[in-house]
C-alpha cells in the first residue's frame, strides 16, 4: 500500500513538473517530432529507473552497512534484502536500456517504430549520453548477478558501492555537462544524486525490516547516514541551481526556477521529518513501539517520491541559461569557462576555478581529521602537532592546487599542468602521508555497542589488511605504479582522452594523488600495513624512483612532437608561446621539480633509519640490564654463546674426522 501510494505521488509530481516547467510543449511545426510515445514513455521510463536505482543501492547499503551480520555473513534480513536487491537491479538494467533507445529517439525525433537498431548502437558506442546509459546498465547487471553471488558481508559491502557507482555516469552527461563551470555542475549532480539514493533507499529499506530492537538499532544508525545525506543533498543543489539558473530572481522569474523552489520546500520537510526521526522515533523505538517508525516514514517516503518527480521533471525542463549556453564560444563549451588572460602572479593565485569534489574531499579530511584530535584530547591523549600541521597543510595544497587560478591553466598549458602533476604527485603525498590519518583513525574511531555491527573502524581495519592493499602497498607494485603512470600517460593518447572528459581529468588527478601517496606510504609511512622493509632497501627503492623520474624528464625533453595534440591545438591561447616551447617548460619543470621533495625524502628516511637503530640498542641496553640484575643471559650473551657452541661443535668434528693430528 505504502509502495502504491509513492508511485502515485510520483508520478503526479512529475506530470505536474513537466507542465510547469514547459517539457510538454507542442511540437514546432517542420521539425522532427519523435511522437507522443516517446514525448509521454521517456520521462516515465526515467522516473522508473530512477526509482528502482534508489531502492538498489538503498538495499544492498544496509544490508551491508546499516544491519548486524551473522559472523562473516550477513544477517538473514540482510539475505532478504540482497535478493531483493538483486531483482530491483534487473529492472533498473532493463529500464536504463529503454531509456537509451527512448533518448534516441527524442534527440533524432524519430518514432520508435522508424528507429533502427544500427542508429541505437551507434548512439550507445559513439555518444558520451548513450555511453552512460550503456555503462549503467552493464553495472546494474553486475549488480544483480553479484547480490546473488555469497552471502558474505565483503561482498555484500563491494556490490553496494559498486551499486552507487552504477547511479552516476548519467550524471556526467545531460544538463549538467553543458552547463558552465563544469567543474561544479557536473561534480555537484553526482554527488546530489548518490546522496539522495542513500537516503531514499535507506528508508525504504528499512521499512522492510519490523522487528523490535533489530530496527532500533539500524534506524539509529541510519539517522547518522541521513543527516550526512541530509547535508550532502542541500549543498550539492544549491551549487547545481546556481550554475543552471544563473542569478537568482530566476527562482521566480522561470519556470525551471519554479521547480527548484518546490525542491527545496520538499526538502525542509524532509529536514523537519528527519529531526522528528532523531527526538521521538528513535525513543519510541527503543521502548518498543514499532508502529512509530512506521507513521512518520511512510509520510517521509511520499514526500520522497514526490521530489524524485520534480527532479525527473527538472532533467526535461529547459534551464534559464540555456540561451546564453547556445551562443557561448566554443572554449567555454570545450572548457566550461573563457579563455583566460596571459597568466601573472596574480592571475595564477586569483581568479579561482571552484571543483566541488575537491573541494569537498578537502573540507571533509581537514574536519574529520581535527574533530579525531579533538577527540584524543578530551580523552587526555596526546596527538604530535607536527602531524596534524603536515595533514592539514597537505589538504590546503591539494585544495590550491585543485582550485585556485593554476587549475584554471592547466587545462590549457602543458606547463601548467605539469607543474600542477608535479605538486599533486610529490608534493601532497608526503604531507599526507605525514599526517598519520589511518593511526588516528583507528585510535578515534568508536567502536559499535553490538559487535555483529561492523563500524567505520571495522571497515578499516578490513581495507588495510586486505589482499587488494597489501597489492597496492607492496614496494615493487606502487614504484611501478608511480613511474609506469608518467610514461604512460604521456607518451600515449591517454592524455588528450582524459583531458577533453570532466571525469577523465578527476580521475587523472586522483591518480597523481593516490600513486604518489602508495609511493610516499612504502618510504617514509607510518600507518599500520604492510610490513616495511629494513631501511637499506627502502634508499634502494628511493633512489630507483628517483631515476625513473629523471629519465622521464629527461625524455620529455627530448621529444620533438606534441604531446595530446588533438586537446592542446584546441584550447592553445593565442597569447602564449609555441606548443613545443610549452612542452619544453613543461618538461624542464618535471626534470627540475622533483629535487626538492627527493632530498625531503631521503633526509626522512635517513632520520627513521637513526631512529629505528637508536630504539634498536635502546632494546639491547634494556635486556642487558635486565640480564645483569637478574642473572639471566640477554640476547646478545646467548648469541655469542651460540657462536662459541658453533665454533666448538666444528672444532670436535675436525678433531674425529683427522684423530691424528696433535691438538692445538
């Protein structure tokens, strides 16, 4: 009854949203018209797969994360939800393949029945939308093969973010990606969108599961879940507005606008149900009265489904910029903003270009790292003062470099980028690295009142001893990691592919990050994990990544063809220098960077290898002393016995090998 009801609510939103917003305009006379099959199925089949992509991951994230497990298996609540998971997830497939030939359709203007499956290939293989749609669809599928695969709470947990994955690559196409400043509207959807599944699909998750003092527990736990989601949502749609409406009289000055308003009163009253949730259902619930829970998210979920129609209605609605998008030059449609000036101090410190997914990963590691201080204080534990000024002096380069003018260079310099590959690789890391954030984690992190519950701690501690992180963090594997990634990348087409895509150019980021971090970890890291290597081996290790970066540079030097020419004869300024005298500086800033960080390197090592030998002998003065006052032989007494043993055992075999010869 519950589930019938929010289909209605819906569908009746979104019916509403596509009038208030002009999606259902008449057809322009002597233009293409795909036909009201397409015109009426497309936003339906679009509310349909987003509804079961909601109830996907919701499912599959608690029963992984929210519910208590049986040991190493999930609870059998947690079973119930993972097949059921696993058949949302096979209509979610289906309905994103219908949705991609519906989207041909209307972009064609071609009836259904005059569409041939050669066009929709095409459009899947060849188009960054129909890739998205593809690529989601293949995930989903995954999906629902693997809920189906083990009952195992690792796995359980694996398909759940591969689940959230799966509700994303939309999210890189569409409105957002032709917006301006792609790097906040593009970023900022994706995450109001992964927000909004976890949320949603958590309560109606939940609402499968009636049983006392299990659903007290896993409400408590997801009210955690829903005030980040909460906050993550109202963040993410005010920055995505922004972009999409321009200036703000539009909010009562378009139609679009109109929409964006009813979102945001749906979303105070699901803020008002939430805190509702946190002073009087979780009591309620506790006491034992389930019927609580029940009232206020079923209400909850209505007002839900609701907003999941405006949205659907907004993705159809034409949006307030959309004229001054169709006369923008054709760098602002490739780059997502103007060309800029001739690069000055000034320019390269000011004129910042925002990314919300740095910006936000930058905001939330300097806040969780302080409050794991603060923590260890109130709890009379000292934290070094160096390391959380090395940490947070990490995610304020990393926000520099990510978003103040320089990222705006980068794009269009090789050098820029180059200088900005270099901070992020070798310069972050070892600031990142220095901060310890795996050992206060595991020192702050609280641990759940029910031990089948596996909390963040938990979590942790699973990923630093897990197959895949002893891999990564092998010494071997993250050296050649760190010096396959620069002759890959750049001696390839891969550069001007990730370059020309927002998340191609995250991704490439994030790697430079990531692979300079696994390198900085196996040197100079202090963090739990694999178990490091003596000292002399590790200056060995320093100094071939040393070499590798040298001949790197020393190659790009030499190079006499342009590097990603596709991409960089593209957005080449008319102000600057010749594309290979760029690359050239480019080259020389990667030749002549990488010192600085090196001997920081080696002078951390140099002073842990002091330091381990100091607390070495400290041990070996210690079992001495214990030895003399106790009368025990220490460590080294008992070696040098066994070598005088050794000494002596040979001694006696020479002797009854040769009986003859004379004793010495």
């Amino acid at each position: 009854m519950i589930a019938v009801a929010a289909v209605l609510s819906g569908v009746a939103l979104l019916l509403l949203g596509l009038r208030l917003g002009g999606a259902l305009a008449a057809a322009i006379p002597g233009l293409p018209d795909a036909g009201p099959t397409t015109g009426w199925a497309l936003p339906a089949v679009r509310l349909l797969s987003d509804g079961l992509a909601t109830v996907t991951v919701g499912m599959l994230v608690t029963a992984a994360f929210l519910l208590p497990g049986d040991e190493r298996s999930v609870s059998p609540h947690g079973y119930l939800l993972l097949r059921r998971a696993s058949v949302a997830a096979v209509g979610w497939a289906v309905a994103a393949l219908s949705l991609l030939v519906l989207t041909v359709s209307d972009l064609l203007g071609q009836p259904l029945d005059t569409l041939r499956p050669s066009t929709v290939v095409s459009f899947a293989t060849s188009i960054a939308q129909g890739q998205s749609l593809a690529l989601q669809a293949g995930l989903a599928l995954a999906v629902a093969l693997l809920s189906r695969a083990g009952v195992s709470r690792g796995l359980a947990a694996a398909v759940a973010v591969l689940a959230s994955v799966a509700v994303l690559p939309p999210a890189f196409t569409g409105h957002a990606a032709g917006a301006g400043n792609h790097q906040i509207a593009v970023t900022s959807l994706a995450l109001h969108i992964l927000a909004a599944a976890m949320w949603i699909g958590g309560l109606v998750a939940l609402l499968m599961v009636r049983r006392g003092r299990l659903l007290a527990d896993a409400v408590a736990r997801y009210s955690r879940l829903a005030l980040g989601c909460f906050v993550a949502v109202t963040v993410s749609g005010a920055a995505n507005a922004a972009v999409r409406l321009g200036a703000v009289e539009q909010l009562w000055h378009s139609r679009y606008g109109w929409l964006v308003v009813g979102k945001l009163a749906a979303l105070l009253i699901l803020g008002a149900a939430g805190a509702a949730h946190r002073s009087r259902t979780l009591p309620a619930l506790r006491a034992g009265q389930r019927h609580a829970f029940g009232r206020l998210a079923a209400g909850e979920l209505m007002v839900f489904a609701a907003t999941v129609g405006l949205a659907v209605a907004l993705s159809r609605s034409p949006t307030p910029d959309a004229v001054s998008s169709a006369e923008a030059d054709p760098i602002t449609e490739l780059l997502g903003f103007p060309m800029p000036a001739a690069p000055t101090p000034a320019n390269l410190l000011g004129q910042p270009l925002p990314d919300m997914f740095f910006l936000t990963l930058c905001v939330l590691g300097i806040g969780g790292y302080l409050g794991g201080v603060r923590r260890l204080h109130a709890g009379g534990h000292r934290w070094p003062a160096a390391r959380t000024a090395s940490w947070v002096g990490g995610m304020l380069l990393l926000a520099a470099a990510t978003n103040l003018g320089v990222a705006r260079y980068a794009y269009v310099l090789f050098s820029a980028h180059m200088a900005q590959h270099m901070v992020l690789s070798m310069v972050v890391p070892i600031l990142l690295v220095g901060g310890a954030p795996v050992t206060l984690a595991l020192r702050t992190l609280r641990r759940p009142g029910d031990p089948q519950v596996r909390g963040a701690r938990e979590w942790l501690l699973i990923a630093v001893r897990s197959r895949p992180t002893r891999l990564l963090t092998h010494p071997l594997v993250a050296l050649g990691i760190y010096s396959a990634s620069l002759f890959g990348l750049y001696f390839s087409d891969l550069l001007g592919v990730l370059m020309r895509s927002h998340l191609g150019h995250l991704a490439m980021l994030t790697h430079f990050v990531v692979a300079g971090y696994l390198m900085c970890w196996v040197l100079i890291g202090v963090d739990p994990g694999r178990r490091r290597l003596p000292h002399p081996l590790l200056v060995t290790i320093h100094l071939a990544s040393m070499m590798a970066h040298g001949f790197f540079g020393l190659v790009l030097m030499q190079t006499t063809t342009v590097l990603a020419p596709d991409w960089y004869i593209s957005v080449h300024p008319a102000w600057a220098s010749s594309l290979l005298d760029d690359q050239r500086l480019g080259a020389g800033i990667a030749w002549a960077f990488g010192e600085i960080p090196a001997v920081l390197i080696m002078i951390i090592l140099v002073r842990q290898w002091i330091r381990a030998d100091k607390r070495e002998q400290a041990r070996l003065d210690r079992a001495a002393d214990r030895a003399d006052a106790t009368g025990e032989d220490d460590d080294l007494a008992r070696y040098n016995a066994f070598l005088a043993a050794a000494g002596q055992s040979a001694e006696d075999s020479r002797r009854t090998a040769a009986p003859g010869l004379p004793e010495a």
